[in-house]
C-alpha cells in the first residue's frame, strides 16, 4: 500500500486508499453509502442428505503475511471444494491432499477431492502479502503491522455442504500476533490453548472481516452482548476508553429500540484514515460468521465529536433486522430509525429531531430518476440514487409508524413491528425478500396494513407526501423550521415517536 503524508512522525493512510483497499466487498464509498453483504443463496437443505463433517485448522505466518489452511474430513469427505467468491482460487496455493505429492486438480473453478479417503485432509496455504499486489489492494488493506481480509478470500468450502453445517475452526498465531474475527468460540475452550471458533453457513454466504497482526482490541459486555472493538495498526487521537464510549453510546441507541442489543456478539472493526472530517467517514454491516460493522475513521477525529453520530448507529441497527434482499426496506427502516433513536437518546431535542427528518426526506425527493421506488430501489446500485432509496423507505416506516399510532391509540407501534420481525426472522441464514416479510408483518397486525401502504408508495412515481404525514401529526415546515401544534389531537403520538426512553 502506498503511504500518505506524515503527522506526529506517524505514518497516515488516506481515505482513498482505504476505500479502494479495505471497504472490502462494497461497492463504493461514502456516507451511508452502498452496502454488498454477500450473494443470495439457496434457502433450502438439500432433502434426505447427510451433512458432511470438516474441521478447520489455520496458522496464521509471521508479521501475518498470510494463513496455512488444513482442511480434515473425520468421516465421508466433500465431493469437491468452492471458493466463497470466485476470484480467491487465484490466491491458494499448494492445493493437495496431505501425505500426497500430486496437487489437486480445479475444473471449473472448484477444486476436486477425487480418490479423498475419510479421515484425510487437505492443505493450502494463501500469501496475503502477494494477494494485496495482485488484487490492487480491492479485497484485502494493510494498515501498518496489521491486515483486514475477507474470510472468503482464504476459506474453501464444500460443495455439497447442507446448511445446517457447523464447521469448527482452531486458530494458531505466532508471538506478537493477534487476531479479530466475527465468529463465536467454540464451548470447552480452554485458557492458553489455540482459539477455536464455530462456523455457520453465512461464512460461505455473506461478507464477513477477519484482522490480524498487530491490533488494538477491547473487548466487553455491553446491553446484552460480547462486544469487541479491533482498530488496526495506525495511531488516532482518541483513546481507547474514548472509542469505548463512542460504540457504546451507539449500542445504547440500537439496544434503546429492541430493549438490549439484538445480536449476543458484536465485532467492531475500526480503520484509521487520513479525511472524515474528524469523524466517521464510512461503514458497512457484515453479517458472514456473525455481527460485524466495518467504520472508517478519521485518525484526528475526538473523542468528544464521535458519540450520536448518524453512520455508527445506523450500521449496529442493521443487526435487528432480517437480511433483505430490497434496499428500500433494509436501508429505508435502518435510516427511520437511526434518526429516532438519536433523538430518543438526548443528542437533540424533539424539534430538531423532526427537522433532521424533514431535510433528509427533502434530500430523497430531489434524486428521482423518473422512476417507482420498487424501480429505484431495485437498480440503486446502477442509477445511484442512494438518497431516494433510503429516505423513500425510510417515509415508508414513518406512514406506517404514524398509522398504527393512530389506529390503536398507540397500543401498537412501528416499534413492536421491528421487534417481531427480529423474533421472528432475525437469525434466518437466508435473504428475505421484502414482500414476504410485509406479509409476516401483515399476518402479526391482523390486517394487509403494511402490505397496502407500502405498495402504495412503492408503486408512485414520485416521493411520498410527507406534509400529509407531518400533519396528520400537527406538524409543519416553514422556512426551515418545523411547527408543532401542541394541542393537536395526535400530539401525543407525535411525541410518543421521539419522546425520551
């Protein structure tokens, strides 16, 4: 990687090369930019197979320049091994069957296991250092004595592996190396032996981070999770206990609408870059193995700017909600929330907090492209109509939030209906698809509520009516600032949404 200017006789990484380096996976960067979590894949366990057993053993090298894999099948070994993404077979190296001199053929992009025998095992070994040179630094970043990978970028997976599987992984580091990964330690683990991890089918599925070399971590329970915060090799004027606060100000906000935080484990993967006007500049949600946020921040930035900030909340948000596959919903309900909870914490008042969603919706009705918001928010990778899609949906869960209010005198809210969907769907190791989770939704309130408004707007070419919304609440905008009738009938609902938890 090539290095930027120098500040306090430290080497500084700019933003642009950790964009391009370490947003691993993602498709750009900015803001509460574009996020690719991984493929879709199949829901369905093959039907009457036998799960096929591996285990994982990797030695992490020296100075962390890169992973051996021994790979053990204890009975009938996997017909074949895949790539989690096709262009990490370029990277394994010395593919072959231990004990065995002859390496291991790949056909069509996946390595056979002809003549494997149960009880045997394969190795290979991946050099992160080459692999930094050879992919112009897109899917692995070096920062300082510490690397952030893909785990798809070294772990092979067998093809015909169910979905119920749940490989264990025993990790070996040399002296002086640490390591972050989002998955859980395995039960019976001992004190001062090799840590060893459970692994589940998202690892194979969805994108997920792993940190090694020399990091900083801190690890804590904090509303109901293991929490550990990794930042990599680079100095930052916030300390440690300064960073602390930052996330946990951020769980409390997410933690503040499920009651605790809605994942039991939570990786936190801090990048220092050169930029971010002194804060946050980027973040992205992993789901691949477990909970993990992924956030760029500015090595300058204090410890006094970064709690109450909008990226950090709205990336731990995304861990209450099922993985879906229509930006409209995922990021659209993330956002409605990321500023409610924000008001609801005290980082402003009721007033601005209306505001602040006034502006974004103001944001989202200036980038149409002349389409539906089904339309956009299906090619919002293409047409870049971020803002559209994210504060459309957003409008979305505010009628729906103001319309149960309404309708049940408050009894039952948009907050009960992001509880259930978390009950309900939360853990599933598959995408959902927005309608089906309208429908689920649907069938809890007892009446196609959310199906009828949701496609209303969906289906309109232009942005939601929010006046209508903001008045049916006994709010207005003028001038930039917003009205609130306190003896309107809804007053109380109204400030039920932002009122203090």
């Amino acid at each position: 990687m090539r290095r930027a200017d120098r500040r306090g006789g430290a080497m500084r990484t700019r933003f642009s090369e950790v964009c391009a380096a370490a947003v691993i996976g993602l498709a750009g960067c900015a803001p509460a930019g574009p996020r690719t979590t991984g493929s879709t894949a199949p829901r369905d366990r093959p039907v009457g197979q036998r799960s096929v057993q591996w285990t994982y053993d990797a030695t992490v090298a020296s100075n962390a320049d890169g992973v051996g894999v021994r790979m053990c099948f204890p009975g009938r070994p996997s017909k074949a091994l895949r790539p989690i993404v096709s262009e990490a077979i370029a990277h394994i190296e010395g593919l072959a069957i231990e004990g065995r001199d002859a390496p291991l053929a790949i056909e069509d992009g996946v390595v056979v296991l002809e003549g494997m025998r149960a009880g045997e095992c394969v190795r290979w070994r991946v050099d992160f250092r080459a692999m930094a040179k050879r992919e112009g630094e897109r899917t692995i970043a070096w920062v300082g004595d510490s690397v952030l990978v893909r785990q798809s970028m070294w772990l092979l997976w067998p093809v015909d592996a169910t979905t119920d599987a749940h490989p264990t992984l025993t990790l070996h580091l040399p002296a002086g190396t640490s390591a972050s990964v989002p998955w859980p330690a395995a039960e019976g683990a001992t004190a001062g032996s090799a840590p060893n991890y459970v692994l589940d089918t998202t690892v194979s599925r969805w994108l997920g981070y792993n940190a090694f070399g020399r990091l900083d971590i801190d690890r804590f329970a904090h509303k109901g999770a293991a929490v550990e915060i990794v930042r990599l090799d680079q100095p930052i004027a916030c300390d440690q206990a300064g960073v602390r606060r930052w996330i946990t100000d951020a769980i409390d906000g997410a933690a503040m609408l499920y009651g605790t935080y809605p994942r039991r484990r939570l990786q936190v993967v801090v990048v220092p870059v050169a930029g971010g006007d002194g804060a946050i500049y980027f973040g992205a949600a992993a789901r691949g193995g477990g909970a993990g946020v992924y956030l760029l921040l500015d090595d300058r930035a204090t410890a006094e700017r970064l709690p109450g900030g909008w990226t950090t909340v709205h990336e731990l948000l995304h861990h209450g909600m099922p993985f879906v596959s229509d930006p409209w919903m995922s990021e659209g309900f993330v956002s409605y929330y990321t500023e409610v909870v924000r008001t609801r914490q005290g980082h402003r008042d009721e007033t601005a907090g209306w505001l602040e969603l006034w502006l974004a919706f103001e944001r989202g009705a200036g980038r149409g492209r002349g389409m539906t918001l089904r339309e956009t928010s299906d090619a919002m990778h293409q047409s870049h109509a971020y803002q559209r899609v994210y504060w459309g949906g957003a409008a979305i869960a505010l009628d729906l939030d103001v319309t149960m209010r309404l309708e049940t005198g408050g009894k039952r809210t948009f907050d009960d209906a992001m509880k259930h969907l978390r009950e309900c769907c939360g853990d599933a190791v598959f995408q959902y698809e927005a309608d089906e989770l309208l429908a689920i939704l649907d069938r809890w309130y007892g009446t196609p509520l959310f199906t009828r408004i949701a496609r209303a707007h969906l289906d309109a070419r232009g942005f939601p009516d929010i006046a209508s919304i903001f008045a049916r609440l006994g709010m207005r905008a003028k001038a930039g600032v917003i009205e609130i009738d306190a003896d309107h009938p809804a007053a109380g609902a109204r400030a039920a949404i932002m009122a203090p938890r």
